[in-house]
C-alpha cells in the first residue's frame, strides 16, 4: 500500500460573475464568490 502525497491541486473556481439583459436578469454581478460545490443532473427517460 502506498501513501498519497500531500499535493494541492490547482482547480478554476468562480470568483466573479455579471450577467446583463438575460431573460429575467437585467443586471445581476457576484463579487467575491466562495468556492462550492453543485452537483446537477438532467432526467433520463428509459424508454428503449
């Protein structure tokens, strides 16, 4: 059995978002936005 090393890992992360003129959102922006976590999935049907 072997250990891990203790490396970080550089991950891209959000840290700013401005959305203008979409749909509902005329003028939204997010500073400073911390890092989390979201798990999405899309309904599958199982027709054959």
């Amino acid at each position: 059995m072997t250990k891990e090393n203790n490396v970080r890992v550089h991950v891209p992360r959000i840290e700013y978002l401005r959305v203008q003129n979409y749909r509902a959102l005329k003028n939204l922006e997010l500073k400073d936005i911390k890092p989390l976590t979201c798990c999405s999935s899309f309904p599958t049907s199982n027709k054959a």
